[in-house]
C-alpha cells in the first residue's frame, strides 16, 4: 500500500502534516509492505496554484493509494474516489506517528477539522460568512 501525505517541509517521516492540503509544498510517500515502512519518497508539488483535481491526479500519478491528510474540501475528496484512492481526514502530527498509528488501525482524527478550518478562513477574511 502506497501513503500519500501532505507535509509542510520535506523532512518526510519527520515532518508534520501540512493543515492545509492545496497548500501543501511537500508530499511525503510511504510504502508499507507487511505491517511496516518498506520505503519512503519525499516530492515536491510539481506547481506552485492548481486547479481542481491536479493534487488527487499528482498523488495517482506517484502511485498514491491512500491519501492521509488534516482538511481537505469535498471537491477534492470526491476527485479522489473517482480515481480509487481513499481519503482520510482530520489527522494531525509527525507523519511517522501518523502512519504508525494508520498501519496498526488506531489513527485519532479531528472529528471538528472543518469548523476549525473554517473560522480559520473567516479570521483571515478568505471566506463569507453563510
């Protein structure tokens, strides 16, 4: 099973997980094979603005099985089903804590990571009030 993760640096396993996956600069690939980390691959985005559907296309075109991320908009998650991948949402951490607890079926998410992401565009004024 190939892991995609949307990281803030490129320290891969090291690295947190960026908050804001279409802002992501970073993606860190895991391979897990047996239970275990078989191999990592840290990849730049190949562009700095994307328009709908080009992370979930990079991420398949990296061999992208399951894409493990903090907020991702219903957009992007719906591209991604249509390409096979799975989504989860809501995770937060060092990626290696992140998988770990992925592999071993005890991954916490942030059940509220869209409310938060929300007031978060609000304060910014990057969103209109409903």
């Amino acid at each position: 099973m190939r892991i995609a993760i949307p990281c803030v640096d490129d320290r891969g396993l090291e690295s947190e997980v960026s908050m804001h996956f279409g802002r992501s600069p970073y993606y860190t690939f895991v391979d897990v094979e047996d239970g275990k980390v078989a191999k990592v691959e840290i990849l730049p985005v190949p562009f700095e603005e994307h328009g709908p559907g080009d992370l979930p296309n990079f991420v398949k075109e990296n061999g992208g099985e399951v894409v493990i991320a903090y907020g991702m908009g219903h957009r992007a998650v719906d591209f991604f089903q249509q390409l096979g991948i799975e989504v989860v949402t809501g995770a937060m951490g060092r990626v290696k804590d992140v998988i770990d607890a992925f592999i071993h079926q005890v991954l916490e998410v942030d059940p509220y990571w869209k409310e938060k992401i929300e007031r978060e565009k609000r304060e910014k004024g990057e969103c209109k009030e409903k």
